[in-house]
C-alpha cells in the first residue's frame, strides 16, 4: 500500500530526480509521482493544483521532495513564495528537504519554514527507510 497519493520531486539534477523517482516506485511510497526541475515550476504547480478553487484536493501533492540549490528559483526561495500563498502550514509540514547540502544554516533556513524534515543526497533505499523511521512516517 502507498503511503502517499502525489508525491511531487523537485530537483533540477535529472539523475537525482531520477533516482528519487525509483527509490520511491522500489518502496512503494506513492501512487502517482510528478517531478518538476526547478522551484519555479513547483510553485506554479502547487498554485494550480492547491490553491486553485477549480482544483480537486487530490490533485495537491501531499508529499513534496525539495531540493535547495538549483537555478530559476532555489528551494528556499520556493519555501518563501509558498509560505506567502497559504494561509496555513499544510503544505509546508508535507515539504522533506532532499540536498547535498550539509550546511547548518541551510538546515535552520529549512527548519524555520516548518517542513517536515531533511534528508541528504544521494537518495537511497536505506536513507529512505532511515528518514522515513525518524520522521515517524514508516
């Protein structure tokens, strides 16, 4: 059984959207998987499908995969637009921070716009499970 109906990837690197995208299907975590390149088209995404009132609730993601560094708009900059678009923390508390970034204040950064958790590059079966245990999700 999936534990998540949409789950969204966000990474400009196709190999890491790639890579998330199997481990994903190898776990069995989601029922549709959509990947975008960069937070732009994540933020037009998630308007459209969010907070659009001709939208269905099933087609907002209820997990996002966040990367941080990319070009257009960097994940953190997606965090700062989307928390200006919603009115509660729903979308953000769904958002796991998957980088290659192992600094402390992208940490913090991440961590003030309440998401639900951090995860290094590169993706794995194994990080997966361990992620998914310390955030309580498996």
């Amino acid at each position: 059984m999936n534990k998540f109906r949409k789950t969204l990837v966000v990474d400009d690197d196709p190999a890491s959207r790639f890579l998330v995208m199997m481990v994903l299907q190898e776990l069995n975590l989601a029922t549709e998987i959509v990947t975008l390149s960069d937070g732009k088209q994540a933020l037009e995404y998630v308007q459209q499908h969010c907070f659009n009132h001709n939208a269905a609730q099933q087609e907002c993601p209820d997990w996002i995969l966040l990367d941080l560094n990319m070009p257009v708009m960097g994940g953190l900059e997606f965090l700062e637009h989307l928390r200006q678009l919603e009115q509660n923390n729903f979308i953000h508390s769904s958002i796991t921070i998957v980088t290659s970034s192992s600094n402390p204040k992208d940490t913090q950064r991440a961590a003030s716009y309440g998401v639900k958790g951090y995860m290094l590059k590169p993706v794995t079966e194994q990080n997966m499970r361990e992620y998914l245990n310390k955030a309580g999700i498996a």
